[in-house]
C-alpha cells in the first residue's frame, strides 16, 4: 500500500473482543483495512483513500470539518483513485506504450536526491523515513518507483490518444467555465506587472563599404564550396553565428516560420547536398546548405558573413531615432514612422508583456515611467555586433494584482476542454471494465 503521512492508517481492532470475552472465547485480532472498491481485479483499499485524505490535508487542501462534508471527500477520492486504476490498466494493455526500468529509477534517483538535500544529516533522513511508515530507504524507492510507473504510464496514453485525435477537445458551456473558475477560486494566481506598447526599433546599418566587402567575402566562400571544401570547417572558422558556428554551422531540424523569410524562401527550395546563392537577411549575408528534407521539416546548415558596423554607423542610428522621436512628439503619426524606418524583423505591437519577460536594456529604459505616452530613444544589444535603438509609445500598464475571469477565460476554455474529453473517455472505459463500490 502507499504511505504519505504514517503508519498508523492501520489499526488493530479487537473485534467483537467485549463479546466474545463474555463466552469465554478469544477472537483473533484483525485490521479495520477493507476493500473500497474494485476495477478489474484491482482492489482499492481504505487505508489507501486514507493516505490520500491525510495528503490533502497535508499539502493545504481543502477538506470539510463536518463529517458529511468529510464523508463527501472520502467519496470523490474514491472515484478518483478509479479513474486513475482505469487509465493505468488501459495502458497496460497499450502496447505501443513503452516504458522502461531505467527512465523510472532516473526519476526515482532525482525525487531522492531532492529529498535528501532538505535534511542535515542521514540520521535525520532515517527519523523522517520511519514516521511516514517506511521500514528503510529501499522501502520507500519502491514505492516512489510504482507511484512514477503508474504516473508515465497514464500521461503517455493520454498524449498518445490525443496525437491520434482519440480524444478531442469538448468545449465547455459559459456555465461549466464559470463553475470552474469558483471551484478554483482558492488557486487563483496574482499576475505580475503588465506592460502595453507600440515600438519603432532603428536598427544600426554598416556603411555601404563594410557591406560590399561583407558580400565579396561570402561570394567567394560560395565558389570554394561548391568546389569541395568541408563546409563544416570553412562554418568553424569564418561565421558570425556563435550559436552554430561550432557545430560547423549545423541549425538542426526547422519547419516553415522560424527562420527570417528570405533565409526560408531559398532553404525549403535546395536539394540535399545543394550549395545556395548568397542570401541577404536583416543578419547578413549567407550560405546554406540543406542535409536531410522531411515533408515539412528540413535539416540545415549555414555560414553568416555579417558586416562590419562602425561606432560612426551607431552613431547615425542613434542620430536617426532622435529625429523620429521628435517628429512623433511633433505630431508624425507612428504607424507611418513605424513602415519607414522599424526593422521588420522586430514587433510592432507588445501587448500585456510582463516585467519580467523584458531584456534588461527594456526594462532600464523604460524605468519606472508607468504614464501612457511617447518615451525616448533607448539603445538595446549594444554589445552586439548590431546595436539597436528603441522608440515606444507606452499604452497601458497594469500593477500587479488578481486575475480576472476575462483574463484567464482562454486558458480555462482549453483546460477544460481537455478534462472533458478526459472525462468522457474515462467514462467509456468504466462502461467496459468490472467496477464495483463497496460500503
């Protein structure tokens, strides 16, 4: 049986013993642990929706002083204990799901080690072992390793069902979101600080001599390619991509929208093995080569020849975001600001960002500035080797505070659509197994 909190969920019971004494005959002790309920063949004990009970208590659930409310809990543990009995069954007799020792002791290995950290000494360890009802450590790993078995194995049907369009999503009534979100209502959390705005991000160019030479260099990188040379080795020594550069240029794996558009308009067109012209992005210039074509997914690798960008060429930068700064102070309307002088590749529109979530040359430059309006130029990455400079017209802030149900009515829409399908698929599963309640 599981252990959460005791032992003592277990109690001797000297039953009928005043009785029976009166007739002079001895009964045996016996445990008050009885069947609660059965799926398939699989009891489910009382000691263990005691555990559970015992957990909730535990972790701040929660649970009734009344015992009809109490009694009402006991009840829903019960029913939950058979979903859970009824999905681990389902999996078993799932053979495309595969599970092995190995990955479970993994789990079990890193719950123990992040228990043990919370104790001084082995001796403290121990103590606590005992008074949650395990004989030894062994003891409990074999419990942790049963509990994560029969976890994995109800998440890998359920993700296996759901790649298989066995269980769709069911859209909730109004009625059952807003019954949801009072359930919940104790589990509500805070957000942070929101933030709202438009940007116009002026990107620092090179001089028209710096990218001529960046061009040239590519160029002829391209000719020595598609002559032989180790794409690998020529990637290692002359691109500007630190992130690929030492894995001789390899991207990995991509589908269509993560790459920049020119970048992807002529990596999804080359053959394996091809050797492409030299493409111009916002990043440079490249080289790409694609090594493996899936249906929607490609391998690729590339060499970024990137220009040159002088402290002249910030400066203008810096020089151009003043005076679009000002025109817009003047009057200039900023979604035509926005067209003419934004780097495509950048956001226009930043809605309910947290704090948090913002670069640090974000947060400094907006500072604590919470009014509404056009702010001044700030200067991002730049110790990059392309500096930028950032407008923003703040629209809204929101402090820290409670959710509304508005706010979180998308996100609980798809929760619990899924824990409809859930449901409905459980309760197929119910009709076609052996489940019995007992008093």
């Amino acid at each position: 049986m599981g252990r959460s909190v005791c032992s003592g969920l277990l109690v001797l019971l000297l039953a009928g013993a005043g009785a029976a004494s009166g007739q002079g005959v001895t009964t045996p002790p016996q445990f008050i642990d009885r069947i609660v309920a059965i799926v398939g063949n699989t009891p489910i004990l009382a000691s263990q929706v005691e555990e559970q009970f015992l957990m909730a208590q535990s972790q701040g659930g929660k649970v009734p002083d009344d015992s009809a409310g109490r009694a009402a809990f006991r009840r829903t543990i019960v029913e939950n204990m058979v979903d859970e009995e009824l999905l681990v069954q389902q999996a078993s007799r799932d053979t495309s799901i595969r599970l092995t020792e190995q990955e479970i002791q993994d789990q079990v290995e890193k719950t123990v080690q992040n228990v043990r950290k919370q104790f001084t000494n082995q001796l403290d360890f121990e103590t606590q072992l005992h008074a949650a009802g395990f004989a030894s450590e062994e003891e409990w790993r074999r419990w942790l390793a049963d509990n994560q078995r029969r976890a994995i194995q109800q998440q890998r049907l359920i993700e296996g069902l759901r790649s298989k369009s066995k269980l769709r999503p069911i859209p909730p009534t109004e009625e059952q979101l807003r019954a949801f979100w009072d359930e919940n209502s104790a589990q509500r959390p805070r957000h942070p600080p929101l933030i709202t705005f438009s940007q116009i991000v002026i990107a620092s160019q090179p001089s028209p001599a710096d990218a001529i030479r960046a061009q040239a260099l590519a160029e002829s990188l391209k000719v020595v390619l598609r002559s032989g040379a180790n794409f690998a080795e020529l990637a290692k020594a002359y691109s500007a991509d630190s992130a690929s550069r030492v894995q001789g240029g390899e991207l990995g794996w991509f589908r269509r929208g993560v790459m920049v558009k020119n970048f992807e308009e002529v990596a999804f067109r080359l053959k394996p093995g091809q050797i492409s012209e030299v493409v111009q992005t916002p990043f440079g210039y490249h080289i790409i080569q694609v090594e493996r074509i899936e249906p929607a997914e490609i391998q690729a690798r590339h060499i970024l020849i990137q220009p040159r960008i002088s402290p002249e060429q910030v400066e203008v930068a810096r020089q151009l975001a003043t005076t679009v700064w000002k025109d817009l102070a003047g009057g200039a309307r900023f979604d035509f600001a926005t067209h003419r002088y934004s780097d495509p590749e950048e956001p226009v529109e930043r809605e309910a960002v947290q704090i948090g979530d913002l670069s640090p040359d974000y947060v400094k430059g907006i500072g604590k500035d919470t009014v509404p309006g056009l702010k001044p130029p700030f200067e991002v990455d730049a110790t990059s080797a392309r500096p930028k400079f950032v407008i923003i017209e703040l629209t809204k802030w929101v402090p820290e505070g409670e959710l509304t149900f508005e706010d979180v009515k998308d996100r609980m829409r798809t929760q619990l659509s899924q824990q409809l399908a859930l449901k409905e698929y459980i309760s197929a599963l119910r009709r076609s197994t052996y489940v019995a309640f007992l008093p």
